[in-house]
C-alpha cells in the first residue's frame, strides 16, 4: 500500500432552525520509486492531503435562510516528472524502472486552497430571491527538474497566487408557474500573481544559452467579469417544455509584467525579450470582451419512463495573456456552439436507468497552449469539430446487485491549423526537442480518447446475523490520447481495475470494514505527458497498485 494511510470524519448535527456540518480528511502515502540520486523513495510522495469542509443553516425566520460555508485544502507531495521511454532527455538520468527518477533538483509542490461563502434565499411574494457571495484563495509552490537528470541543467520554481471574490443575485419564479424563469447578475474579480517564476540553468545547457544562469519573472493578471442573464422554460401541454436563455457578459482583462536573465559574463543582467527589467516599470497591457452567448433546448415525455431532448448552445471563453509569456500578444477568444440530443430513461420499479446521448461540437478560436523556449504560450487554431455518442446504463438484477456501464466514443480534429507550435524530435537535431512550426489539420485534440468505457459490479451478500458484504470492482479502458497537437507523443491504451469487499454488521450504522486494491494489475499508465522544448518528454506516471484497509464506524 505504499504507506498509504488516511483518517475522515463527518459529524452533522442542529435543529429545524439551526443545522450544521464538518467533514475532515487527512492522508498520506509514501513514495512509488525511487530517486536514483538521493536514494530516497519519495517519487509520487504525499507527505500529507488535509482537506477541510463545512455548511451551516440558518432559517433566520419563515421566508429567510442563510447558509454558510468554507473549505481549505492543504497538499505537499512529491509532483514525480520523469522521461518517457523513447524519448531521451539532455539530463542523461540513470533510468532503472517506470516510476524510478535521477533528478538532482527539487519536484516538490505545495498547494493551499480554501474559501468562504454566504447564500441568502428569501421569498419575495410568490418570486425566489438568492444572493450568492463567495471569497477563495489559492497558493502555490512549485519545484520540477526540467532536464530530469542528475546534473544541474534546468529547473523551474514558479510560485503562484491567486485571489478571487464573486458575487451573484438571482430571482426566480414560483415552482408552481407555467412560465417558469429565472434572472440574475453575476460578478466574478480574479487577481494571480506568478511572484516570481524562477529558472536556474546550468553546465552545457547554461553555455548554449551564453552563459545565462537565472531568469526572473514576476507578472499579475487581473480579471473583472460581469454578467447578465435570464432562462425561461415553457410547458406545451403536459409533455413538453421549451427553454431558452441569454447571457452577456463584458469581462476586462490586464496584465503588467516585468523580469530579468541573469549570466555569467557581461552584461550580467539582461531583459527578457519583450519585457522590462525588474528594476523598471512593468509592461502593462488590458483588454475588454464583451459576447452574447443563449441557448435553446427543447424535452419531451416520450412515456412515463423516457424522456427525449435536443438543444442548441453558444459557449464563450474570453481572450487574454498566458502569464509565463506576457510579452505575448493576447490571444483572442473562443467560441462553441454545441448541439446535443438524447433519451434519458428511468424505470425505478424494474431497476433501470439508461441515457444516450449525441453532441456534436464547433469550436472557432479554439485556444491552444503549448510549451517554447520562452515559456507555455497560447495561440488560437482556426477551428475544431468534435461529435460522438455517450452511453450510461444501470441496472438493479435481483434486488441485490448494482451493474453500471458507461461507455463514450468520441472523434476530435482539428480544422485546417497550418501554423501549430510542434517539436523536432529528430535524433541528430542541432537542438534536441526544438520548437518548429507545422500544419496539424486533421489531428486528433490534446486529451481526447476515441473510446473510453467503465464497466462497474456491486453484489451484496447476506451474512444473516452477521450482518452483510458488499462485492465491488469497476473495469476502466482508454483507448489513449495525444497530449499535444502535433499527434507524435502517445499515451497508450490502458485499463485499470479496482476491487472491494466491505462487512457492515448492522444496517443501522456501527462499525464496518473495508478490504480493498486498486489497480489491481499494476498497469502503467501516466497521468501527464508534455513535451518540455530543448530538454525532454515528461511524464507523471499514475499510481501503481495498491491494496489497504479501512474501518468506519457511523452513529
């Protein structure tokens, strides 16, 4: 199990007028590998994952109440980077397994996240009144060895935060009414800060690059979004019910940014390219968009169990600046209209439940991040299309077992894209993993399986006074995936399969035992792929297989 250990709690208690909530968690597992160059085993290490939760209600008076909430989320792990077989990076490591590393720099990351939210729901004669506001924060440290071996080439420690505050009122009309709608406003304030990002260069690589041995960036994005809004569904006869919506929204986005290389020769401080040095005014920049976005969709009651639909819909995601490349030009927005049509049928009395669904996807603009010299930028292709179908089946066979499947094929190309950012993998490249621009019309999407399916069992089986065993196990296939445009780097097919058995002595709560692998047949798979320019292909390899047991006791 890797160490793997982890404590939750939940206490819920109050009164019709005042009730409450806590929910703990807090783990831990040691590493999967080993680094060759520390000899320690805390590659994939979770040092600790604290994860904090709680809702309080108020019903301040009849047609008042108030809910509070927070959260926080504190994780220091091991973030495991290591080469992928075929690929060999400039470091040279030692590679001696699928999970095993040689890296002399650090890969650690530490993230602390949390938030506070205050929702009032009031009644207003026969209209629903909500306002919703919410405060989050974010902080973020990394580390990663970018040449992935043991000499000090190339590492990066970007440290980011980010702040947010959010507002929202929304009036709604009775339940009850034949014109059902809902209208509001939306304010959402965004400020992230990469203070600073920092790259150390070394031996050859620093010679290369004549001699630089530290960049500096230090940038802040701001965000001011705000929305209007409105949907309203209409009943035709007893079956059928029209909804249609729109939105507008005028979102201002800047940016100001300054940074700096350090060399070892003179001028030993010099400006990145496009950027102020740190001791001098920052670039700053801004730009606002502004879009109408609707939807229509339309569902109807083919019998008491199936129900059909289709729907129509604009998307919109706004411009601006990749803030590890701030020099950049923004990047524009962009947009989808997405068409969607399916059954959904539920028959509780038999035990079945089935959704299928159609959708079919234009995406103009579409944004795209890749990874240079200078640091991860974003481009906009000309277009991409994206249809398949997705299936969910369930199924109660007997009153004592649970069958779920659910399975999605899906086809994802580009539209004609003649100037994509890609990679020269040519062995005898001047320059290892050099960025070069090529056409990737027809490509598959970054990201997007053709195929994937789950296939899920839950058995139960009676103990008599001994109380009863849950049997479980879920069976999971992906096809496998590009992770980047230029479709060269592949992540293969891969399936995983997990199992459990749990005893619970008594319905009524009490305690309960809990026998379980997962990935059973230890296959490996990563959880990430990129391709960094000049040093290598990284890869996060997933979990190995890992049994354990849990007891709980409920009350």
């Amino acid at each position: 199990s890797y160490s793997y250990v982890r404590g939750d709690a939940y206490l819920t208690g109050g009164s019709d007028r005042i009730a409450g909530s806590l929910a703990f968690s807090l783990s831990r597992n040691g590493g999967y590998g080993t680094n060759l160059f520390t000899g320690r085993k805390d590659q994939g290490e979770i040092d600790h994952s604290l994860v904090l939760r709680s809702k309080w209600t108020w019903q301040a008076a009849e047609p008042l109440k108030l809910t509070f909430a927070g959260d926080y989320q504190d994780i220091d792990q091991d973030f495991i980077q290591l080469p992928l077989e075929g690929f060999p990076p400039i470091g040279e490591p030692r590679i001696t397994g699928f999970r095993d590393g040689d890296q002399d720099a650090s890969n650690r990351f530490h993230f602390r996240y949390g938030g506070v939210s205050v929702r009032v729901d009031a009644e207003i004669g026969s209209l629903n009144f909500m306002s919703l506001t919410a405060l989050r924060r974010m902080r973020a440290v990394y580390g990663t060895d970018l040449d992935l071996g043991p000499q000090p080439l190339l590492s990066g420690a970007p440290t980011a935060e980010q702040e947010q505050v959010s507002q929202e009122f929304q009036l709604q009309s009775a339940e009850t009414s034949h014109l059902r709608w809902t209208a509001g406003l939306y304010y959402i304030g965004i400020e992230e800060r990469y203070e600073p990002t920092l790259f150390r260069y070394g031996g050859s690589y620093s010679a290369r690059l004549g001699g630089r041995i530290l960049q500096t960036l230090s940038d802040v994005g701001n965000v001011s979004s705000y929305a209007a809004y409105g949907q309203a569904t209409y009943k035709v006869g007893q079956r059928t019910r029209l909804t249609g919506g729109l939105r507008y929204t005028i979102e201002d986005r800047s940016v100001r940014a300054h940074g700096e290389r350090q060399f070892d020769n003179p001028p030993f401080v010099r400006p990145i390219p496009g950027l102020p040095l740190l001791t001098e005014e920052p670039l700053r920049d801004s730009e606002t968009f502004r879009e109408l976005t609707w939807d229509v969709s339309i569902d109807h009651d083919l019998s008491p169990a199936l129900m059909g639909y289709a729907s129509l819909r604009r998307g919109f995601q706004s411009g601006g600046w990749n803030l590890q490349t701030p020099q950049n030009p923004p990047f524009a927005p962009e947009r989808l209209d997405a068409f969607e049509a399916g059954l959904k049928y539920a028959d509780p009395a038999r035990g079945l439940r089935a959704d299928l669904a159609a959708f079919y996807y234009d995406y103009s603009d579409l944004q795209v991040s890749a990874i240079t010299p200078i640091g991860s930028v974003t481009t906009n292709a000309t277009s991409a299309e994206i249809y398949g179908i997705d299936l969910q089946l369930g199924a109660r066979i007997g009153g004592l077992t649970d069958l779920t499947f659910g399975a999605q094929w899906l086809r994802a190309r580009y539209d004609p894209f003649p100037n994509a950012t890609c990679t020269d993998y040519s062995p005898d490249a001047a320059v290892p993993y050099l960025p070069v621009s090529c056409d990737v019309t027809g490509n598959r999407l970054p990201f997007a399986p053709g195929l994937k399916f789950n296939l899920g069992l839950q058995h139960q089986v009676s103990l008599g006074r001994a109380g009863v065993v849950m049997l479980s196990g879920n069976l999971a296939y992906n096809e496998g995936y590009f992770p980047e445009p230029d479709n060269v780097v592949r992540e293969g097919a891969f399936a995983t399969v997990d199992l459990s058995a749990e005893w619970r002595p008594s319905p009524h709560g009490g305690p309960s035992v809990r026998l379980w692998v997962l990935n059973l047949t230890g296959t490996r798979y990563s959880d990430s792929l990129v391709t960094f320019p000049t040093t290598g292909v990284l890869q996060r390899p997933a979990a190995p297989r890992r049994l354990g047991a849990s007891v709980a006791y409920s009350f």
